[in-house]
C-alpha cells in the first residue's frame, strides 16, 4: 500500500526525523504557516514537481489561486483530496537515500546518491547500494556522509542518527521502501526529509492499525477506461491480467484492473467498489478470486456490505475458490447471493445480461 506523503512524514516525524513544519488543506482558506510556503498536491505517484503539482508560494495574496488550481489538477489520472502545506526549506544540497527490502536475499537495504531532487533518474553515476545492519550503522554513515561530500564530523553523525531512525521507521511500520528525495541539506547544516514516498507491506495489514487514505486493495487498481462497462476485482497481478482479458476477449469493455493482494479486508474491499461506482457506465462487476492469502469469507463479507451500503450497484459475477470459500459460499447463499462456478461463466453470464 502507497502512502501519500504527508502520511509517510507522519511516520518519519514519529520516528523522530526531521521534516519541514506543516498543515493540510482541504479548501483554499488562510495557512498558519510563515511564507514562502510550498503547496504540494497529495497524490500517490511520484514526479509531481515536473508536472505542476509543487508550488512554491512566496505572497499570502497567492495562497487561494494556488491551492484552488493544485485541488483540480489531474497528475498521472490522479486529482488531490488535500494539499500538503509546507515551511519552505532553504536548500544548500538536494541528496537521495532510500531503504527497501531486497527480496532475493532476505535484507533490507540502504541506496544513496549524492544528487536527489527531480532529475535523479538522469544521474549518470551510480547509486550506492549496501546491505543495512544497524549495528554498523556508524560505518555506514561515515561511508554515505563521504558520498554526499560532507566530511565534518557534525554531518557523519547527523546521518547516523537519521539511518538509525529511518531503519526504525522502516522496520515498525512494516514497509516495503522508503524513500526520501530530496534529503535536504540546510544552510545549517542539517538533514531534513523534504519529500517521502512510502510503501507498507499489506499482508502485515492485521497488525497494525492502519487508517490511510489509500486503502490496500485500491492501491492496485488501474484504471483502463472510464467509459468501460464492466469492472473486475482479482487476486493476485496474474489473475487480475487474465480476468480483463476475459472480458475484452468477450467483446465487453474493461474498466478497470485490480488485484486486490493478500491484505484485503472489507473495508479496503468496500472502498474498491467504491472507486468503481464513480466510473459512470458500468453494467457489471466480475469478482475472479483464487484466495491463498487472501481469504473467501472476507470477501464475502465486503460483497454484502457493498449490496447493503450501496445504491444501484450493478450486478455481480462472482467467481471464489480456495481459502475459507466453504464460509463464504455459506454467507453468500445467506445473502441469495448466487455464485458461479468459472471465470467463463461469468463473463458470459454477463455477456448475456448486457447485450442490448
Ligand atoms: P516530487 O517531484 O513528486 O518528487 O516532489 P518533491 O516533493 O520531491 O518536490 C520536487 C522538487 O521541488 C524538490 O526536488 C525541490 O527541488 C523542490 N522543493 C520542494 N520543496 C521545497 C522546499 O521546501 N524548498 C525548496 N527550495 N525547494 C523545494
Ligand atoms: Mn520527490
């Protein structure tokens, strides 16, 4: 699951890193902020800044234009609910350093660059790439502090500190990757996370309370057509690709993909079909489920939940196998919920009900 970044400085902030002072707003009004503010639309992807949606505001008079243009401004088919505010950082160098988690051996690792900012893809040199362990994490920070070419000893141990907090941030929160671009070097000296992209790991999902904006099953959601006429929730990136295609081989539009993961719950389930019902010809919702992580009787549980909380959902062809579907099935059939068999019966089932 993506954060938006003012989640993700939330969680840096709790980890005791630095980030610049800041409020959110949701419609064009006063900023307890000092100006120069800089407005940052909060929308899940990245590379905002080259696209409009980073605005550096210096005259209070420019707040309420600003803010009004970032609210409707569409960056990569997404459109803000809320515009980060934040203290302009002055900047004395723009670094790159990110931790993820390196799946083929098992570690978390740390990647640097001297040079972050927007044209960090353009770096020519290489990143710095090494194994994370925190009890070396002294030497790690010597290494990364000769990298960015400082080398006062203030500056080592500043990034000890902030290495040490980011591994813990990384670590409790169960993220796949962390990363900050810029890390702000100040005039002052200090290190200071200018932007944050973050990703959790949704199968950790049952041990923490998450309550973000993005709910895990959305954060795979793709949308293919806003005209399409049939949605489809999958499990599982492969499943989710052979599902659309079943529909268009059928002659039907696609709206949309989705591969709901294994951390879906209801209310993550509940907020996909949510995001369906805002495409405005839709006809039908084919549900393809082959549950190993991901259990029947959870999604069970969000299709009636969805029935019940929501007007004029469109018919649905439902497809469960594996994990709990004796469950499911039983509380579908509660429900008189019919389910079917195969993914073909679905699509012609629906095929059926939407020829004209
Ligand atoms: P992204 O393009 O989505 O990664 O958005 P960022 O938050 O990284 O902002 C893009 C660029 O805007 C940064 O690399 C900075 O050069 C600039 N920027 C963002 N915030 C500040 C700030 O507080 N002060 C200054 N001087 N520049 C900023
Ligand atoms: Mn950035």
């Amino acid at each position: 699951m993506k954060l938006l970044e003012y989640e993700a400085k939330d969680l840096l902030s709790q980890s005791g890193i630095l980030v610049p002072l800041s409020s959110l707003i949701y419609k064009s009004g006063e900023s307890p902020l000092q100006f120069p503010v800089v407005l940052k639309s909060q929308v899940p992807v990245g590379g905002r800044g080259k696209l409009g949606g980073v605005e550096i505001i210096t005259e209070p008079s420019e707040m309420a234009d600003a803010v009004d243009a970032l609210l409707v401004l569409d960056i990569k088919g997404h459109v803000p609910n809320v515009i980060l505010a934040e203290e302009k950082l002055d900047i004395a160098h723009e670094h790159y350093v990110s931790f993820v988690v390196d799946r083929s051996s098992a570690v978390i690792q740390l990647i640097a660059h001297k040079n972050g900012g927007v044209e960090v893809e353009n770096n020519t040199d290489k990143f710095l790439k090494l194994d994370f362990d925190i009890e070396e994490v002294e030497a790690i920070a010597q290494k990364v502090a000769v990298l960015f070419g400082h080398t006062d000893e203030l500056s080592a141990t500043l990034l000890q500190y902030l290495f040490a907090d980011l591994y813990e941030c990384f670590t409790e929160n169960d993220a796949t990757l962390l990363e900050i671009n810029p890390l702000v070097y100040t005039p002052e000296k200090t290190f200071v996370a200018g932007d944050c992209k973050m990703e959790l790991d949704d199968n950790a999902a049952f041990r923490h309370e998450w309550n973000f904006e993005q709910k895990p099953a959305e954060t795979n959601f793709v949308t293919l057509d806003k005209n399409g006429t049939i949605a489809t929730i999958a499990n599982g990136a492969g499943l989710a690709m052979a599902t659309v295609d079943a529909v268009a081989d059928s002659g039907m539009a696609p709206a949309n993909f989705l591969d709901i993961g294994g951390g879906a719950n209801t209310e993550s389930l509940l907020a996909a079909f949510n995001r369906i019902m805002t495409f405005p010809h839709i006809q039908g919702i084919v549900i393809n489920i082959f549950a190993g992580i991901t259990r029947c009787d959870e999604v069970a549980r969000a299709i009636i939940a969805a029935r019940q909380q929501i007007e004029n959902l469109p018919p649905l062809y439902i497809r469960l196998a594996g994990t709990n579907y004796e469950e499911a099935s039983e509380l579908l059939l509660f429900e008189d919920i019919p389910m079917l068999i195969t993914l073909e019966e679905c699509i012609a089932e629906a095929k059926e009900a939407t020829k004209s």
